[in-house]
C-alpha cells in the first residue's frame, strides 16, 4: 500500500486496517514458527505496513490535537 492510498483512508478505516494487518501478522509469525513459509519477506512488509499504518493515524491526532489548543 503507497502512503498516497494510506493518507486517503479515514481514521476509522486506518483502524480496522491496522487491526486487520496485526492480525495478518500474528498469524504468520505463529505459521512461520511451526513451519517455514513460502514468503517470509511477507512478515516484513506486513510489519511495515502496520508501522506505516499507526504512523498515519499518530499524525493525524497530533494535527487535532494541534488545532484544538
């Protein structure tokens, strides 16, 4: 996902995406450990994507929070 696509969702949508991707992530760490996967540069990107996700949302409560003072 391009942070251009990221800055277009709303914060409600930048929630359940990030609960969406920790899950996504939790589930292949615990897939990886029993067995290796196919993939695993995928736990990497989901990491970030997360990472990228909570960075977004951060910004936007701190621009609120900004204008409310």
């Amino acid at each position: 996902m391009k942070n251009v696509e990221i800055r277009e969702l709303t914060a409600k949508e930048l929630n359940e995406r990030i609960e969406t991707e920790k899950s996504n992530l939790v589930r292949m760490q615990m897939n990886h450990t029993v067995s290796p996967l196919d993939h695993p540069h995928n736990i990497r990107f989901t990491r970030r994507l997360v990472a990228q996700l909570t960075t977004e949302l951060r910004k936007r409560q701190l621009i609120e929070n900004k204008k409310s003072e």
